[in-house]
C-alpha cells in the first residue's frame, strides 16, 4: 500500500506537468492560433490536479508530522512553475525543506 507521502509525490509530478501544458501549450494555442478550447479543458484539469495537490498535502503533512511552515512552503510551491518537480526531487531525497 502506498503511503500518503508516495501519493502525494506523484499529485505534485502530475500538478506541474498539467501547470507546464497549460502555460506554455494552452495558453499561447489561446492567444495565437485562436483555439481557446485547449485552455478550458486543460485548465479544468490543472485545477482538479491543484485541488488533489492540496488534500494529499493535508494528508502527507499530518502522516509525515511536518511542521506548519513545511507545509505551507510547500504549498506555495505549487504556485509557481517548475517548483513542484523541486519539492518532489527534495521529498525524494529526503532533505529538508524548510
């Protein structure tokens, strides 16, 4: 059985992945080729992956007895791009993240 950090892990793979197609395939799709469909549905999927990213965390943080500010640097990682393949690689690892 998976633990909720392994879910998790792969939640924030699957999130930037969907956050890197929309920023840099759906939206200029939208904007130049005139096709803003590819921006509602992968839009739509970003956002069930963003809300799934955010109960998997609850969920990690209260397995791994993270500390509140972990958690929350954590989260806003999820706000930018490329940042949760580094929160991922860290996990991995298993440094810190403070």
């Amino acid at each position: 059985m998976n633990s909720s950090l392994s879910i998790f892990r792969k939640v924030a793979v699957a999130e930037g992945i969907s956050y890197l197609l929309l920023l840099f395939v759906a939206m200029p799709l939208k904007y130049f080729a005139d096709l803003p469909l590819y921006v509602k549905y992968t839009g739509w999927a970003h956002g069930l992956l963003f809300v799934l990213y955010a109960a998997t965390l609850v969920l990690a943080w209260q397995e791994q007895k993270w500390k509140f500010g972990k958690a929350v640097l954590i989260f806003l990682a999820s706000l930018l791009p490329f940042m949760p393949f580094v929160v991922d690689r860290r996990l991995k690892d298993k440094r810190a993240i403070n």
